[in-house]
C-alpha cells in the first residue's frame, strides 16, 4: 500500500501567503550563500576560467529541493506561523457513519504521504478503497487548525455488495492543534449520492 501512495502522489493546493513567504526566505538565503561563495572562493581557492561558480538560481534550485523533500516540516518553517504546514503523514484509524450504512460505523484506515507539494491520501474499508483525486489545505478560521477538502475516486472490491459501484465524492476535514484527528464529513457524487461524517484519528503506535 504505502509504494502505491508514493507512485501516485500529486501536487496540493496550500494559503498563496504561505508558499510566496517560504519562497521568499529561501531566495535570501540563496543570494547569501551565492555572494559567501564567491567571496571564499576568490579569495582562498584558485578555478579555471572554464570552471562556473554556482548562480544565485542553482542554488534557489538545489535549496527548494532539500526544502521539498527534508525540511519543510521541521524547525524553522514548522514552527513559523506564515511557512508552516500541516504534516499529516502515517496511518490512521478511519471511523465512517454513512447514509449508506444507515449511520452504522465503519472502520478503515487511512495512509497519507505528504511532502511539501505532493500528497496522496488513500482510504481503505473492508469493502471498497478510495484515492484522493485533488486536495486543497487551508488555514482554520482560529489560526491554530487546518481545514483539508480534497476529492477522491472510490473502487468497490471484488467481494462487496453489487449495489456498490466505482464512484467519486468530496471530503472535508478539520485538525486539532495537535494534528491527531481530522474530523468532517463527506458526501459522494453522482451514482451513490450518499453522505455522513467521517473522522481520522491519528495511529500513534
């Protein structure tokens, strides 16, 4: 499951503010390191004339990447109001009450991979497993949680009811401040037309 959540990742929507401040920082930086280059190595070391020094562009490049993958979600960008981003990745424990199921509970389970502008999140029940399609993330209207809309693509199993068929829907989720359950509802799209809530509780263990 979790090699199928990496091959399938696709780029989220996050708060422009968010990006264009991270963005920022990071283009200071690289002017910093491009010019502390080029102080050092005119004065210590001696380079061919056919040899390039690093241009302010190489290294904003090289520095986005080791953002993407390593450090987006640590210290300082994870503690700074206007870099941060919410981290959701791992398992976690699904528990759905659906119209479809006269509002009996559902477990499941969730596995979402997430860096810093990819993401998938994969829902799987006994019956049928769901891909997210499109995911959008959003600051809370209290400034400490997130709001997650996303919209996925559900294929029933091979052994579920024969009323169940391929079908798309939308989910909208909140977080706590700790970012341990993520708590909404959902509602599917045409063929089903079925809705109900839907909460994420973060598997610690």
């Amino acid at each position: 499951m979790e090699s199928g959540i990496i091959n399938s990742m696709h780029q989220y929507h996050f708060e422009e503010g968010n990006r264009k401040s991270i963005y920022l920082i990071i283009s200071i930086v690289s002017i910093l390191l491009a010019y502390l280059l080029y102080i050092f190595v005119f004065m210590h070391i001696y380079i061919p004339w056919w040899v390039e020094t690093p241009s302010i562009l190489g290294i904003f490049g090289f520095l986005i990447w080791i953002y993407k993958i390593f450090l987006w979600n640590k210290f300082p960008f994870s503690y700074l109001s206007f870099t941060k981003i919410p981290d959701l990745n791992g398992e976690w424990k699904v528990i759905i009450e659906s119209s479809f199921d006269n509002f009996q509970n559902t477990n499941g389970k969730a596995y979402i991979k997430q860096n810093a502008y990819s993401m998938n999140i994969c829902l799987e029940t006994k019956n049928s497993k769901s891909f997210s399609e499109f995911i959008e993330i959003r600051n809370g209207n209290d400034n400490q949680s997130f709001d997650i809309i996303y919209t996925y693509i559900n294929k029933p199993k091979s052994k579920a009811k024969s009323t169940m068929e391929i079908h798309t829907g939308t989910v909208h989720l909140t977080t706590n401040i700790h970012l341990t359950n993520l708590d909404g509802y959902y509602y599917s799209g045409r063929g089903r037309k079925n809705f109900g809530d839907i909460h994420f509780i973060k598997d610690l263990v």
